[in-house]
C-alpha cells in the first residue's frame, strides 16, 4: 500500500477513534465501560428471550389443556382468559419488583383482588409477612387463582355469605412453607367425578416447587393445603 494513503487511512481511523472516545465520554462512559454495557444489555436480552419463550410456553399449556377440559367452547373461553390474566398480573406485580422479590401479601393481595367486593369481606388473610422469590411469584399466583376461580363457579365464592380463609406460615424447624386455603359457609361441596385441569395444574405446580398441594372437598367447603420446601419459595429463579 502507498504510504502515503496508508497514513490517511490511519489518520482517518484515529479520528473516528478519537471522535468515539469523546461521545463516550459525553454520555459519562469510558471505552471499558461500554464494553460492560453492552455486555450487560446482551445478558438482558437472553433473559428477556428466556422469560419470553417460558411466558409463551405457560400460554399454549394453558391454552391446549383448557379447551382440551372444557365442555363448552365460551368455557373454556373464560377459563383461558381467567388464567392469563392472573398470568397477567403476576408479571405486572414481579415487574415492579425488577423481578426480584415480593411479599406473599402482594402476591396474595394481587390474585384474590379481582375476586373480592368492596364493603365485603370475602378473604381472611394471616401469617403473610414473607418475600417470595420470583421464580415462585407465578407459581403461588397461579395456584391462587385457580382456588378463586373455582370457589367462584362451585365455592365459598358463589354466594354472598361465603369466605375464604387463607394461612401461611413457616416452619423454621423443617424449613418448609406451608399454605393453607379454606372455604367456609358456602354451598354444600360435592367431590368432582373425574379430576379437573385446575387440580391437575395446581398438582402440578407444587411439585414443580418440590413440594405437594392436597385438596379435600369436605361438605363444609374446599380446603387446599400446599406444602412445600421454603428454599423453593424463596427461589429467584424458576425450577
């Protein structure tokens, strides 16, 4: 190469060096710190991919096994809208959270909300003061919001003078946490002849948290009893 045209070349590479030295430091950025930002912006969008491509994965489940159970087409309408959007509003609450943590009572709060009246007291919650981490945020919310969807079609839920009382607690011995759902003064309850998709999910989604969920359809109402270890409740990733 010429000389001289391979010095015009290098001078025109260490202006544009020079050039993009200054708009970093413009915007408070040296060159290694823009490397690390890049490199962070690159982690966030595979996590964003990952969150995506599990967001999505959850929606067909959801999707296929709801109208897969359901007797009508409007029914399993309402039932996948119902689901997506407790779906909905659990990422609304992790995403205030920057996807960390949140109170069991926010979560809690956030999925009985839609099903409460106001001047109505139709949830009784105790014992709530406990971080959940975000991968069991989705799983917890799910899993209430099947029980409300539920009490509200067969439930405490479908007459005026029906409650739910709810309990949570830690046992700091076996580290374990334990959720406890009980319907009181709603209609006489009937065991199901043949086992929902919403007590298949919520099966399901216990033991995805390691642990075990038990539902007795007592005459007196519904009880749901999810126990599980308090490691997979504090998870900020999902298993």
């Amino acid at each position: 190469m010429d000389p001289e045209v391979k010095n015009l070349k290098e001078a025109a590479l260490e202006r544009e060096n020079v050039g993009l030295r200054r708009l970093l430091a413009q915007a408070g950025l040296e060159a290694t710190e823009h490397e690390a930002v890049e490199r962070l912006q690159r982690l966030m969008v595979e996590e964003l991919h990952h969150r995506v491509k599990n967001t999505l994965a959850s929606v067909m489940v959801i999707a296929s096994q709801t109208l897969r159970t359901a007797e009508t087409l409007e029914q399993g309408r309402q039932a996948i809208e119902s689901r997506l959007m407790a779906l909905g509003r659990a990422h609304d609450l992790l995403l205030q959270t920057n996807w960390s943590s949140a109170s069991l009572a926010d979560v809690i709060g956030s999925a009985i909300e839609p099903y409460d009246r106001e001047g109505a007291r139709r949830f009784v919650v105790q014992g709530a003061q406990i971080e959940v981490g975000s991968g069991a945020v989705l799983s917890v919310s799910m899993v209430l919001s099947e029980l409300c969807t539920n009490a509200v079609k067969h439930g405490a839920l479908s007459v005026a003078e029906g409650h739910v009382e709810i309990t949570a607690a830690i046992d700091e011995g076996l580290q374990r946490f334990k959720l406890k759902w009980v319907e009181k003064d709603g209609p006489v309850v009937q065991p199901p002849t043949r086992r929902s998709f919403g007590t298949r999910l919520i099966d399901s989604i216990a033991s995805q948290l390691q642990g075990k969920a038990q539902l007795s359809f007592e005459p007196a109402g519904l009880v749901c009893e999810i126990d599980i270890p308090v490691a997979s409740l504090r998870a900020l990733h999902a298993q």
